[in-house]
C-alpha cells in the first residue's frame, strides 16, 4: 500500500503542477501573483479537497482545477494579511512579502485577483460532474471566504476582542479565520464528487476540527520557532500582540486543545474506517509537525 | 409604453431593495461594507444586466441576486482604487472614502469581502433557471474581473503605458478596467435567460462600447466638473496624472471618440429593432449625462 507521505505527494505534484500551468504572463501583476503563488507551500487546503473526494469515492484527478482554486484563495488572504495596514509582516516563507517585493498597489491587486482567479477555478466545468454540484460548490468556497469567514476572521484579528480574549473569542475567530477555509476544502472535494449530506456532515467536523488544530500548532510554533525553519520571523505574533492559544492559554494548556482537537478530527472519521486513513494520519502529522 | 426613466428607476429599485435586504450585522467590517454599497449609486451595471435578460425574452425579476453580484463586484473596485498605495482619494460620492471613514484595513477587507460576496450571489440557485448557465456566469464575471479584465486593468493605470500613451494604450487599458465588467453584466443577464449566442455577441459589442462611451464621458465631466455635482474632487484625474482621453486626445478629439462609441452601442442593438429601446436609450443618455 503506499504510504502517507507518498500519496501527500502525489496530490501536492498534481496540484503543483496545475498552478505551474495556468497562463502566467510577463506582466507585473501576473508577476506579483505567481511569486506569491508558486513560491511554495504546503499545498495542505487542495490536498484536503482531493483527498475528501477520494474518501466518498469519486477521482480527485478530475477536480484539480478547483482544489488549486482553494490554494489561490489561500494564497490572496496570506498577501493582503501581510500588507503594512494589516500585520506589517516583511517577509513571508523566508522570502520578501509580496508588497515588499512589488509594492503595496501590485500586492493589493494581486491578492484581488488571485481570489477573483481562484473562484473561476472552483467554477471550472468538470466533464462527467453536474454544474449544479459546482454551482454549490461556488457558494460554499465563497461564503467560506468572505465576510462570515476569512476575511471576518481577519477583521475580528484586527479589532481584537470586546472585553478580556477566552477560550471562545478565540475558537470564533479562528473558526472564522482558518477553519471555515478548512471546511470549505473539505466539501469543495466531498460535494463535486457527489457525496450524500451525512458524508458532508462528517467532514466538516473533521475539516473543522483539524484547522483548529493545525492553527493552534502554528501559534505554538511561532512562539518557540526559529526564523529559519518558518520562514518568519519568530514570534513575529507576539510582536504585533496577536490573540493566539498559547499566548491566552499559556503554552500547556495550548496543546491540551491541540490534542483534544486532533482528536475530534480523528474521531470523526470513525464511520469510514481504514479508507480514511490518509486523512487520518494528515491530522496526526499535523499535530506532530515541525515547520 | 412605460417611460425610459420609469423602467430606469424600476429596475434601480428592485436592485436598491435586494442590496439593503442582505443579511447585513452590526460588525465593523458589516458596516464598511454597506457604506460603501447602500450609499448611492446608479446601479448602472445591475441596471445592464436585468435589461439584457429581458431583451432576450429572460425575467428579469428573477436575477436580482445576481445582478446585485455586479454591484458588490463593481463597489469591491471603488473602495480598493481609492486607498492610499493606489489612487489616494480621500473622497468618493460626496463622503469621506472607505479607508478615511473605517482605516485601511477594514476598507482592504471590505472591498475583498465584498468581491467575494459578489462572486457568490453571482452563483445564487435560481429557480426555474438551469445550474449549468449560473456555472457559467460565474466564470464570465470572474475572468472579467479578475488579472485579464478589472483588476489586471487597475494595474495598467497605476503603472502607466511603458512609452508615450497613444489611443490604443488606453482603450486597451480601458477596455480592462472599465469595460470588461460593463460587458460581463450584459453577459450575466443574457446567459442566466438562455440567450442564443448571437445574441450573446451583439450584447458584448453593445456593452463594450457602452462601457467605453462611459469612461469618456467620466473623463471628461472630471476635467470639466464641479466638486459638488461629481462627489469627488474636480480634476482629480488631472492631480493624480491619470491618463485619461481628453488628457491625451484634448476635449475635442475626446467628444468625438465618445460620439463614435456611443453610435457603435446604438447600431449593435440593430437587430433588436424597437425591443431594443431601453439600452438604446441608456447608451444615448450616458454620453450625455451630466454626472
């Protein structure tokens, strides 16, 4: 059988490969958002709608083009969290953030255009798939991105909380911030390949579950992390005061909601047994990672 | 027969009704949205694409939603054109910018939010309408507003033409920023009513020099007009150097360019004959708008 680590790189080759191949041009805000872009990544939100349609039976081959739309997404919400309004973070992935390297104007519209382009990828027609799974699937990616998800998550970041920041300020904001994205993936993959509603179900518990984690690991690691491994500067949350799990929580109690988390991920997953084990071992490693 | 004004302000209404019943909250990015969007506005473009629908035999009532997409989509540009990194202007309708009125990165994140709530209304079920024409709308909008139409169209403005600007620069620059999603609206309500793709191509041509004919007319009252009458400060193209068509052809040459477009507009819509009077009439009247 093959293993974890190789079937996370086949979907991360195809996906790769897929964003390598849109029609990049010469231009300076075609530039701007391939640097941002195919500067790599760990491909983890794409990966996730394949490996969800796999889990429900349908081919992720045929739906690369919309899980690559998700990385775009991702990729436009990381440039404009960056810009000097919002973090102020100058480096991204150890490189230069993209407003450093192309201006604050290329930056801006480079993320606008990256979600604009990622959202015509989720709305790709897919030969053998009905449009109206994609007309669905369009408005799930959508409402996960926007004002009720990523980019409220992003402006309660901003604002911070009303009063003293709890456990619950903290689980809505990332939920809105981080996991919605997660979700989305999820049942980006689970809704093309035709998955019933108790399926769907499962997964966004799952996605859910599993971005908190994987949010609650970032925090933790940027707090010890050395700059080289993360490609920013370390603690660079704590410079700008970010609101994170180990900065509320302190960092044992950070990674008890790490554990409890992952294992919600886990658990959701019972119904399907042994086929779901690459999505299984994904929130396993991703509790267990290093960078 | 009911009058162009009347259908005008029929058709503005139901888009004015659908914009203020989105399920708007009481949070900051919430209300930095709806600033923007609920305050005023010719709803030019929802205006387009309801009326295209019904030339070829569509209901419009039945696409608001989307057609109010347009509206977010075009707002989402306003608000990210006027920040600081891109054309700096303090003003827009009379109030103060987004970014003077919420800081900066509320406006970033409204104008992404409102994008992508756009782009999801843009995807709304319809019913009685096939899901395959609403897929296919949404990759319409999309790709024109996105790197290769409005936003790809933003940056060759910000950047300039790379030597002396000439009539061809900047239709094509034009044609990016302004006219695309001017085009995209004709397509949306022809595509959602099932037009043939004859007639898909008339309304491009129509749309296409009615987006052109309304750039030049916006120059011009730029150059021309009143602080008060344009809710934006007289000549702030000039003051920004922005290239604009009676900045490199003179008023004379300009007028003549927006007579030219305007009859293209007009002439597209000739196989239509009388059924065809409302956007005749929207091309006639914005060439000679006084705002």
């Amino acid at each position: 059988m093959i293993s974890f680590q190789e079937q996370y790189e086949n979907y991360k080759r195809s996906v790769d490969k897929a964003l390598a191949a849109l029609p990049w041009e010469s231009g300076r805000l075609s530039r701007c958002m391939a640097y941002s872009l195919l500067g790599g990544g760990k491909r983890l939100r794409p990966v996730i709608v394949l490996a969800a349609a796999a889990l429900v039976g349908g081919d992720p081959a045929k739906i690369v083009s919309p899980a690559c739309g998700l990385e775009l997404i991702h990729t436009y919400s990381l440039i404009h969290d960056d810009l000097p309004c919002m973090d102020d973070d100058d480096t991204r992935r150890g490189l230069p953030a993209s407003h450093i390297a192309f201006g604050e104007a290329a930056a801006v519209l480079a993320g606008d255009a990256l979600l604009t382009l990622g959202l015509e990828l989720v709305a790709s027609p897919l030969p053998g798939i009905p449009p109206e799974r994609g007309l669905r699937a369009v408005a799930v990616v959508a409402a996960a991105a926007g004002w009720r998800g990523m980019a409220g998550g992003q402006m309660l970041d901003m604002d911070g909380p009303p009063e003293k920041p709890d456990l619950a300020w903290l689980e809505h904001m990332q939920q809105m911030k981080t996991g919605a994205l997660f979700v989305a993936a999820a049942e980006l993959g689970a809704i093309l390949a035709g998955a019933a509603e108790s399926e769907l179900k499962g997964l966004r518990v799952y996605a859910g579950a599993l971005g908190a984690a994987f949010q609650i690991k970032d925090d933790m690691l940027d707090l010890e992390g050395e700059s080289e491994t993360l490609g920013k500067p370390a603690g660079s949350d704590l410079k700008h005061s970010k609101l994170t799990y180990p900065a509320i929580l302190g960092p044992e109690r950070a990674a008890a909601v790490l554990r409890q988390k992952t294992e919600e991920a886990v658990s959701a997953l019972g119904v399907w047994g042994e086929e779901a084990v690459f999505l299984r071992e994904l929130a396993l490693k991703a509790a267990d990672r290093e960078k």
